[in-house]
C-alpha cells in the first residue's frame, strides 16, 4: 500500500490555476522526485501537503488517513515534515535548540509543570536534550551544539534543518529544493545524506529539485510539472530523456 496518496489535487488563487488534477503514489521507503520548470506548481503541492494551503479540489491520504486540508500542526503530528529551499533555522538559537524545537510532537509534560519547574519538567528536558544530541550526532553536528546556528557553513545548516525535521518523527520527510545554492561537492555530500536518513530512519522522501545530478543519481521515480498539469510519471532514468519533459525545461 502507498505511503501517500494524491488524487485529483488542484488549487485555484482566483483565477489562476495553479495546480490542476495532480495524481501520484508515493510508495514506503521510496526516494521520489517532484521537478519541473519555474513556476510549474512544485511547491504549492507541498503547501498543500503541510497545509499551508487548503486544496480547492482532491485528497490527499498519508498512510489510510485523509488528511486534506488539515492545520499544519495536525498534518505534521500525522507524520509529514519538510525542509525549505531559503533555510529556516531559529539563527539566535542554538544547534541544540533547533532541534529540540522539533521534539515539541513528544513534549511528556504540560505548560503548568513547564511553568512551575516541577520534577517532571526536569525529567522530560534531560530526555530531551539527549534525544536531540542523538540526532545532531547522526549529522556530524553534536560538536556545535551550543553554537548559534546562524554559525554552521551552509552545508550544515541544510543539515540542521534535515534534523530538526526528523525530530518530529515523520514517516514522510519533504524536502524542497535542498541542493539550492550549493557547490557540486556540497550536492554531493547531500545526496550521500539524504540516502543515508532514508536507510537510516526507514524514511519515505519527497523532494522537489533542479539539479538534475542529484534527482538522477537518488529519486527511484519522478512526477514532471507543467504549468500546474501532470506532464509525466515513470522511472526518473526513463522520464528524464522523455522528448515532451525536455522541452518543457528547455521551452522549445
């Protein structure tokens, strides 16, 4: 059975359509592609996903659940988190800090302990901590724990920001456009990571991506774009040399 399902998805800002009867599957532990050119309507399908937007039409099922047009709080505590192409890190917090922001699905105490310092707040806040110094060390990241993130190279602060994600315990991670603004070596080292959390975290990802190195050296299946319509789905090897997506990149 998929992981995700996508029926029929569109959205409408007035009059323009932006997104028009979207239809794909992505399957358990599949790294899956979502690309075409600007403006194609990538990342209004992950607006949708996360609920930043509410569909005007179709369903979006994560596992046997519908859950089309949910707040994002419900959608992410379902099991979807995401990443940005523009990284948004909390730059005056910590590395530590940023994840635990992630952990707040699992927070064991309520805002009166929080409030009163109770033995339970203490408790859940060293459980915290060594959860999240687990997960900064599966990147590499334990070492800067107390720097301020607005700190890390660039390369790290995408990392980060993978981690923060994984801190809410997703079994759906969407990451949009995360090659943005890196070197080939720093897309390189990405696409190593991004398998990695696959293997690792027995995770289902989504991407959205422009480099074509790292959408053909990862994504196990690809859905095109185009002005908001499915152009094509199929293997990525096979749709990537496909005549009618090559002229939707190259506008002939």
């Amino acid at each position: 059975m998929s992981l995700l399902t996508i029926k029929s998805l569109g959205i409408s800002f007035g009059g323009l359509r932006a997104v028009d009867n979207l239809s794909f599957s992505v399957e358990k532990n599949e790294l899956y592609g979502l690309i075409g050119p600007n403006g194609a309507g990538k990342t209004t399908v992950f607006n949708m996903l996360t609920g930043v937007y509410k569909p005007t039409e179709g369903t979006i099922i994560l596992k046997d659940r519908n859950i089309t047009g949910l707040p994002t709080t419900a959608i992410n505590q379902a099991g979807i988190a995401r990443t940005f192409q523009n990284i948004r890190l909390f730059h005056e917090m910590s590395v530590l800090d940023n994840v635990k922001v992630g952990l707040h699905n699992s927070k064991p105490y309520s805002t009166m302990t929080g409030i009163l310092r109770l033995p339970k707040f203490f408790a859940a806040e060293k459980e915290m901590n060594e959860r999240a110094m687990e997960l900064l060390s599966v990147f590499g990241l334990e070492k800067e724990a107390n720097l301020m993130s607005s700190n890390l190279p660039y390369g790290a602060q995408r990392k980060l920001e993978i981690a923060r994600a994984l801190a809410t315990e997703p079994v759906l991670l969407l990451l949009d456009e995360p090659a943005a603004g890196m070197n080939p070596n720093e897309t390189e080292e990405l696409m190593n990571t991004i398998r990695f959390v696959r293997d690792k975290f027995d995770m289902t990802i989504l991407l959205i991506e422009h480099d074509m190195r790292l959408v053909s050296g990862i994504c196990e299946r690809i859905t095109v774009l185009n002005f908001g319509q499915e152009l094509l789905t199929g293997p990525t090897a096979e749709v990537l040399k496909n005549d009618e997506v090559v002229r939707a990149y190259l506008g002939e």
